[in-house]
C-alpha cells in the first residue's frame, strides 16, 4: 500500500524542501520506489534535484489544473532513484484558479490516483503558508511530518498548524494523521533549543521522531549542487540523520502493519 506523506509547516525556513529531498533520497537507497511531489511555487526541491525548473513542462501546475496527466509530469532520476514531480512559479497561476473550481481541496488526490500505486512512498513538499496547496497536499495524503525548528515562535506556529489538520480531518480528510515532528537545524549547545524540544516531547511524545536533524554545512551546501545530501557527502551528519530519520519511519510504519494486520 503506498503511503503519502505531506511535509509542512507554515513557517519558512525549516527544513521542508531539505527534509523533503534528503527523505527522498534515504528511503530510496533503503530499496523503497519512492516520488516526491514538488508543491512549493518556489521550486526548490526541484531545483534540489537537479532539474531546471525554469525548462521543466509539464510541472505540478498543469496536474492540478488538469491540462496534463501525472504520468506525463514525472521525471525519473536514475541517479537519485527516486521520482520527482516537478513545480515552479506557473504553481501560483494554480493556486488562484484553483480558487474558482469545484472540488478545488481534491485536486491532487484525483490527479495522483493514477500513478500512487507505482510507488511505496510519496513525499509531498508544500510551501511555506496554509494555502490551498498545503491543503491539496494534506487532503491528498494519510501523513503529516512537520519540520521545525526549536525556537520561541516555533510553539505558537505550530498550534494553528495543528488547527488546520483537524479542520481538514473533520471535513474532508479523516485519514490524516500527524506521522511526527522533525526537530531540524538542532544546536545542543542552545539552552533555549534543548528548553523547546523538551516541551515538544513533554506534549507529543512519540509523535516526535527520536531523530534529530543537526545543522550541519554540508546539508546546507548540497542543494546548491542539486544533490541530496547521501550523494554529496554520504559521511556528513545531515546524510546521517536522514538515514536514521528513513530507518525510524519504515519501523513505525512496519509496526502499525503489524498492528493492523492483527487486528484484522
């Protein structure tokens, strides 16, 4: 069964598109097919790719509008071994016509139907505010990870995200769930931030990923060769984490299998 997982927060700067790309690439050298959807209108996981966004047609702008099939959006990246839906700024056009159309949250979901059942997961990087892209995104998948960093404002962002997710729960989405919280940009040395991921653990518990996403140069530099960060620099502690950061998410989802399977 594929799983779709959309990564958001609405606060910019997090590690969204860094934690998109990097899971991409993690989950794909643990030998799972995976996809990830570009839904920023920025392009920057597409451009973290590898891929001009600027030559890039048809992108996820056509899909949502429905003048192009995802098949045909899709690029393979045999040197990643993922696939890539890709975006840039042709997404606000989508965004604002979107507005005006009938069934306008089920967008994505219809468009994906068609090619879900290639891929065990599919990641969806959404952009920086609660939009009608993010709430394509949520509508569209069973799972959220949230990528934050553990600062004062941080807290209060992260209650209207939460918001967002029950409204979309209880209208048109009872399936999304909060997979976890990603702690990104972690400095130990910081007393406020160790103070902040104390509070994040005492609230959520186990919804919080036991891996931490350190602030590391080289996780900052891969994006600007169009590289994840396993084949920039494999060794690095960025490359590191988001190996751990895959091996956590393919135990909790093997245990809820597990789970479900028992109970069925």
């Amino acid at each position: 069964m594929t799983k779709i997982i959309a990564i958001a927060n609405q606060k910019g700067g997090v590690g969204k598109t860094t934690t998109s790309v990097n899971l991409a690439a993690s989950l794909a050298a643990a030998k799972h097919s995976v996809l990830l959807i570009d839904m920023d209108p920025q392009g920057n996981a597409t451009m973290g790719c590898g891929v001009d966004k600027h030559a890039a047609h048809p992108t996820a702008c056509e899909v949502l509008l429905g003048d192009a099939g995802a098949a045909e959006a899709i690029h393979t990246l045999p040197r990643w071994h993922f696939d890539l839906l890709p975006a840039n700024g042709d997404l606000t056009v989508a965004e604002v016509k979107l507005m005006n159309m009938f069934g306008r949250e089920f967008k994505l979901k219809k468009a994906l139907e068609p090619v879900t059942e290639r891929y065990e997961y599919v990641l969806i990087d959404c952009p920086p505010a609660l939009n009608m892209l993010t709430v394509n995104a949520m509508v569209a998948a069973q799972g959220l990870i949230i990528p934050m960093q553990c600062e004062y404002y941080a807290l209060e962002g992260l209650s209207a995200l939460m918001q967002t997710v029950e409204d979309i729960r209880a209208s048109v989405n009872p399936e999304l769930e909060v997979a976890g919280l990603l702690r990104t940009m972690f400095d130990p040395r910081n007393n406020l931030a160790n103070d902040v991921s104390e509070q994040l653990v005492s609230y959520f518990g186990d919804r919080v990923y036991n891996t931490i996403i350190p602030r590391n140069i080289r996780l900052a530099e891969a994006p600007s060769h169009g590289t994840p960060i396993l084949h920039y620099d494999r060794q690095s502690r960025g490359a590191m984490a988001y190996l751990a950061l895959a091996g956590e998410i393919l135990r909790r989802d093997s245990r809820e299998g597990a789970v479900q399977s028992g109970s069925a």
